[in-house]
C-alpha cells in the first residue's frame, strides 16, 4: 500500500508514488508561509538524519509533503 501524502501549502492530496513522478520547481510563498516552510525543511533534515525517508515535492506547486495519518474511522475495512 502506497503511502498517502498531503501538501503543506496548496490542497494537492495524493499517493507518494504519484508525488514522486513530477518534479515541479517551488512556487514563490508569502515570508508567512517561507518561515513555516524552513521550519518543515529542518524537521525533514532530522528525520533523514534518524534513518527516514524525505517525502518527494507536491507535485502541483513543488513545496513541501507531509505523510497522511490515516486514522482506524478511514481504513479501508
């Protein structure tokens, strides 16, 4: 099973599979949005750092994914 993933900036959901397959240069943020967007580059560096794995760019605007907890209420039965 394909994990699912979810951008930080735009509403793109999809499969990591599917985020994987197309490279897309970020689009330019607000320095809101920058800061949140350092900050999850530092916690991805860690996470890396520990033995993870770093989720590919939204393939929609090129920033940032995070993996999609699925929760027992979505699992398929």
């Amino acid at each position: 099973m394909d994990k699912t993933l979810r951008c930080t900036v735009c509403t793109w959901r999809g499969a990591w599979a599917e985020a994987a397959a197309v490279r897309v240069q970020p689009a330019p943020l607000p320095p809101v949005l920058e800061e949140l967007q350092h900050a999850y580059e530092e916690k991805q560096l860690e996470e890396e750092q520990l033995g993870g794995h770093k989720p590919p760019a939204c393939p929609v605007c090129g920033n940032h994914t995070l993996a999609v907890k699925l929760h027992r209420s979505h699992a398929a039965a």
